[in-house]
C-alpha cells in the first residue's frame, strides 16, 4: 500500500499549478538564496513577479490547519513572502496509486486559508481550481492601486476575507 509523505503531494500540486499557468516550484527543487540556512517553503508560486508562498498540511496530523498556518506565519515574518496559503490535504491522498494521484488532487476537496502580513483568514474549502483563483485574486487585491493605498491603513483581514468569500461558495 502507497503511503506518501508531504513533500509528494506539494511536488504533485505544483505540477498542477503549473499545468494551469501558474509558475510554481516545489521544495525539492528551488534553489533561491534568499532561502540558504532556511528550511525551504513547500511550494513557492512566482505570479506576474509577486512571491507567494504556500505551506502544505496532511489532514492526518490532528494539527495541521495550526501547522500549516504556523508556517505561513513564519515565512511572512521572514519576508520571504507578503502573502502565504496554508493548504491541507485529505488524507486519502496519502493512499492513492502514484499513477492516479495527480487525478485524484486535482478532485479532491482541500482546506485553504490566506495569511499575509496584516493577518489570516479562515480555512475554507476548495479545490485546485480554487486555490488558483485564490492566488490570482490575491494578486489582485495586492496590485490593485486601492489596495495598495489602504494598505498604508491597514489591508486588513477584511480584504482576505473578501478574496475568499468572494471565490468559493460552498
């Protein structure tokens, strides 16, 4: 019986973001130096020259929304990144042959939440179409000049609250 570890499941989710015109890079392969003598982000996701980080849970681990969230968190506060996704992952995919994992991701329901510098959102629920959309918005929202006027004044989590509402309606 597979039983994959994280790091599997990032690398499968970066090709499908990849494969839907987002340019991401799984752990295992980026070599920025911004990140020597640090331990890597699961997947950086380059976005029209924006950096986002997103930091991947197994829903397994009982913690793994306070997990993923942690390092986020931690990856804002580094300044690696202005805005980071926490993603966790059904635990079934840890079972799924490694042929039909990429199917599988890409309908699978996970758990997705926003953290940035001006705070979090709540985790809702999403697929890879989701996430997607999550990122272009984000981007959005950031280079939007509004945005980048009242985040002089506090982008908020209201704003992060609105990307997300705004694209998933479960």
């Amino acid at each position: 019986m597979e039983h994959y570890r994280q790091e599997v499941l990032n690398t499968i989710l970066a090709q499908i973001l990849d494969e839907n015109g987002l340019i991401s890079s799984p752990e295992n392969i980026l070599k920025e130096s911004i990140f020597l003598n640090r331990r890597m982000p699961d997947i950086v996701v380059s976005y029209n020259g924006l950096r986002l980080i997103i930091e991947g849970e197994v829903g397994d681990n009982p913690n793994a929304q306070q997990d993923a969230m942690k390092s986020c968190e931690k990856r804002v506060k580094e300044g690696i990144c202005h805005i980071a996704i926490a993603v966790v992952y059904p635990p079934i995919l840890r079972n799924i042959s490694f042929s039909d994992l990429k199917q599988e991701m890409k309908n699978c329901i996970m758990e997705i939440a926003i953290y940035s510098q001006f705070g979090e959102s709540e985790f809702i629920q999403g697929d890879h179409n989701n996430l997607g959309t999550i990122l272009k918005h984000t981007y959005d929202q950031i280079i939007n000049e509004d945005a980048l006027i009242t985040s002089d004044k506090g982008f908020g989590l209201v704003n992060l609250f609105l990307i997300l509402n705004s694209i998933v309606s479960f």
